[in-house]
C-alpha cells in the first residue's frame, strides 16, 4: 500500500514536470535568473518593510489619541475585514440556499442541475472580474467590492457546501424523510446541523479568502487596503507594499487561529478539551 | 376487527435480484412483530422498503398512516443527527406531530422532555449526541419516535448494544406507543428479545416470509423444528 502511494506521487509528480516542461519549451535556465532578479528585487527594493504605514496619516488630521488608528494600515485593513465579512456573511447564506438546491441527496437531478450550472457561472468569474463589473456598473468603493466578493463566495461556497452534504452519511437524512420532515425543515434541522463543523470551516476560510482577495480587487478600485497597495505599487513605494503584505498575512493567521476556536465547539476534539487562546500562541504539553 | 396500518400484497423486496418474495401480510395497530433472519437475508431491505426508501422490485403495500409523522422509522445506525443536543434531536420527533399553534413550541418542549424523562436520559438533554455512548444514543433514538407518536413504528435492531435493564426501559417507553395504538416492526437479532415484546414473528427463509404468531413460534422452537 505504502509503495503504490509513492508510485502514484512519483506518476503525479513526473506529470507536472512534463507539462512544466512543454509549457517552457525547456528553457530552465530563465528560472535560474528568475530567482536572481526576486532576490535583488527583494533585497533593493522590499526590505525593510517601511512601517510608516502603521503611523498617522498627515491628512486628515488625526482625533484619535492612539496614531495607529489613523494610519493607512488601520484604515485599509478595517475596510478590507469589513468588506469580506459582509460579503462572507451574505455570501454564505446565498451558498445555503443554492448548495441546498444543488445536493443531489436532498433535491431530484432536474433541479439538481440547473442550480449546480448556475454555481458554476457565479464562480467562473473571478472576484476581480466581478469587481471591474461592479466598478463600472455602481462605481468605484466599498459597495462594488462588497458585492463582487458576494456573487464569488456564492458560487465557490456553493460548491463546497453541496459536496459537504452530498457526503453526509444517509441515516439521519432517511430517518427525518420517513418520519415526514418537510425539506426546510430538514435542511435546517439536521442537514445544516450535522455538518456545522465543516460548514463553519468553509465560512471561516471564505471569510481568510475574502480577506486576502479583499487585497486584489481594492486596485481595481473597490476598496480596502488593495487601493493604497496598488498606489504604493504605481509610485515604486514597494517597501510601504512589503509592510501591508506582512500586516495582511498577520490577519490571515488570526482569522486561522479563530477558526479553530470556532471549529472546537463543534467537533469531537474540542469535547476533550477545547483550545484557550494560550494553545493557540504556545502548543499545549502533553500530559 | 380494526383496520391495518399497513397491508403488503405480492410484495417483493431487494435491490437487483429479489432477496424476499411474494410476503402477503397484514399490521394491524397495537402488534409488536419481530422480524428473524439470519444476516443479509433482506430484513433490513424489507423494512426500508415499507419506510419508502427502496422501491418494490413488485407487487405492492398500502401504508395507512398519516404523510406526516405517521410513521416512526430507527435505522440501524439510528440516524441521529450527531452534533446536535440531545434534545433537539428529541424534539424532531415532536416538530413531525404538532400542528401550527401558538402553543406549539411549548407542546413541543413537553413531548420533548416527557420523552427524555421516559427513557431516563432527561439529565442529558443539553448534551451533544456525539459525547454519548452507543446505548445512550439508542435511547435518544427511542425517545426521538416516543415524542413522534407515529402509527407504525419500523425499527431496525434498535435493541442492540443495550444491557438487559436498558432494554427493559426501552421496552416500557416503547410499550406506552403500542397501548396508545402504535403497531411496531422491529428487525431482531436476539430471539430472546422477540419471545419477551413481540406479539408476532416474521421468520425470513430463504426468499420466504413466514408469519407465525408468538405462540405459534414457541411451539416451532420449542418443539424443535428449527433444528
């Protein structure tokens, strides 16, 4: 068993090499001068990161006795997290709805099928697609970023939710259909319950995903910390960049460490002994 | 004579090929059957099918109970809804039964904890499914019928797991249904359990259905014939 793992690894790995390979035409010295240039970059241009994004804004003036709360840091990160929240939010009860109509356990095929076309179209645009659509349509800010993130979490949400259900074991769903629970109620009642756990799971990944994609579609203008990131990026302020990355992959790691706290209350683990936000910094001794 | 709860006619249950044919028998409320059988010989497919989940391979059955709530079903690995309290799981049995009503949330709640209190678990009733042991779990399933009060409750091995007093709980809680009108369809592996409730066995042999009463049933154990 443990060799036919490696071989399939070895099959797979050899695959991609080969179709890099054909996508290069060979030529793997470029990646060697690739490397090169990122470390120059990096090192000339990137490091260090300037933290004066964390500092006060000079216009406007700063009400605020804390300076930090008035910097382009601050405030973009603010809009970022309240722009994917939002879009999580709403996105993730459209997902339940639609991913709903789209299990194949809980509704006929000929429902089935159009609602899963209809998923497919929401996410085979990007969120930054949508965005530009967004942009054109109502204008530049946060309300286009929050609805280009919505109609995305919808359709890539929606996905991972009809799959999730389409895997739950089949006994609690026969019970609740022979005793004569209506659909809704079963969705609501043992559908939405019995799979809380991946269900939150998905919900807070959404919320990391939005939060850094929250990143991408501020330069096409729709708000958030992308907006000062692209201007950074157009006046070669790339040290300014290097300090937003670092203060977006902070969040991202905070948004993880939360969901794991999230998940404890609904899975087996969390029974024996749920995490404190020590565990989270330091990993527990075993006892 | 009262009217049957359930009537199979030329009945033939499985999934590709039949596993039983031609089962012509009649439930009436108020009776305990017990299906024997050895393993895979289709008790299961038998009782699934009844429940509406397998199609007939041919014939049919008439089901007369009401769409909603008016059948009570306990599969075998009892179809809890594992993250939820036990109660809420309780109370899914109840929300099938109860009409619309102002009081109905505390009509719920109600049949919600007598049922829990019947089957001694009421302490647990906050608890998640999940943190249960086996036997716990199938008393929930128990009390999740018990609140249902349906017409005909199908329950498959829902006996199993259980020491010998959890089983006379069970049995009592299941008792106050069936004097109430409930008539019960219980898949068996223990035939012990079949001569202590049951009012009536259903032995499967071969692609065969035999129907006995229980005293019928004594005489064809007692007597040897199963040898």
């Amino acid at each position: 068993m443990k060799y036919r793992l490696f071989g399939i690894i070895f099959i797979l790995l050899f695959l991609a090499w080969h179709t890099l390979n054909g996508l290069i035409e060979g030529d793997w010295g470029r990646l060697g001068g690739g490397f090169e240039n990122l470390s120059v970059f990096f090192s000339e241009s990137m490091w260090p990161p300037n933290w004066s994004v964390l500092e006060a804004r000079s216009y406007p003036v700063c009400e605020s006795d804390i300076e930090f709360f008035c910097s382009v840091g601050y405030l973009g990160m603010m809009e970022t997290i309240k722009i994917a929240f939002v879009a999580t939010i709403l996105g993730f009860i459209g997902a339940l709805f639609f991913s709903s109509l789209a299990a194949r356990n809980l509704v006929p095929l000929y429902v089935a099928i159009p609602v899963r076309i209809l998923l497919s179209a929401t996410r085979s645009l990007p969120s930054l697609i949508w965005a530009i659509l967004f942009v054109i349509v109502i204008g530049f800010g946060p309300l286009s970023g929050v609805l280009a993130m919505t109609f995305y979490t919808v359709g890539y949400l929606g996905k991972l939710q009809y799959e999730t259900f389409e895997g739950m074991a089949s006994d609690s769903l026969e019970a609740s259909r022979a005793m004569g629970l209506s659909r809704s109620s079963i969705l609501l009642n043992v559908v939405i319950p019995e799979n809380s756990n991946h269900l939150l799971s998905q919900l807070m990944f959404m919320f990391e995903y939005n939060v850094r994609h929250g990143t991408v579609i501020g330069i096409v203008g729709a708000g958030g910390i992308g907006y000062y990131i692209s201007t950074y990026l157009k006046f070669l302020q790339y040290e300014k960049v290097f300090a937003l990355l670092i203060l977006i992959f902070v969040v991202v790691v905070i948004i993880d460490l939360l969901s794991m706290m999230v998940r404890s209350f609904v899975n087996d683990e969390g029974d024996v002994r749920r995490p404190t936000w020590l565990n989270f910094i330091l990993t527990p001794k075993e006892e | 004579m009262e009217d049957s709860v359930l009537t199979l006619k030329n009945l033939s249950v499985g999934y590709d090929e039949p596993l039983i044919s031609n089962i012509n028998v009649e439930v009436f409320p108020g009776e305990i059957i017990a299906i024997l059988g050895p393993s895979g010989i289709g008790k299961t497919t038998l009782i699934r099918t009844i429940s509406g989940l397998v199609r007939p391979l041919s014939g049919s059955f008439d089901l007369k109970v009401e769409k909603r709530g008016g059948l009570g079903y306990i599969p075998q690995r009892l179809g809890l809804v594992r993250h939820a309290t036990v109660a809420h799981n309780v109370s899914l049995g109840a929300r099938t039964r109860i009409k619309f009503s102002l009081n109905m949330w505390k009509e719920r709640s109600q049949r919600t904890m007598d049922a829990l209190r019947m089957l001694g678990i009421a302490e647990k009733s906050n608890e998640p499914v999940r943190r249960l042991s086996g036997g716990q779990q199938r008393r929930v399933a128990t009390a999740r019928t018990l609140a249902q009060r349906p017409q005909l409750m199908l329950a498959d091995e829902f006996l199993g797991e259980l020491d010998h007093s959890n089983v006379e709980i069970v049995f009592k809680a299941v008792q106050t249904l069936v004097e109430n009108g409930t008539a019960v369809i219980m898949v068996e592996h223990h035939d012990d359990n079949a001569q202590l409730f049951a009012t009536r066995i259903w032995n499967i042999k071969g692609d065969t259905l035999e129907d006995f009463s229980l005293e019928e049933w004594n005489i064809r154990t007692l007597g040897g014939e199963e040898e």
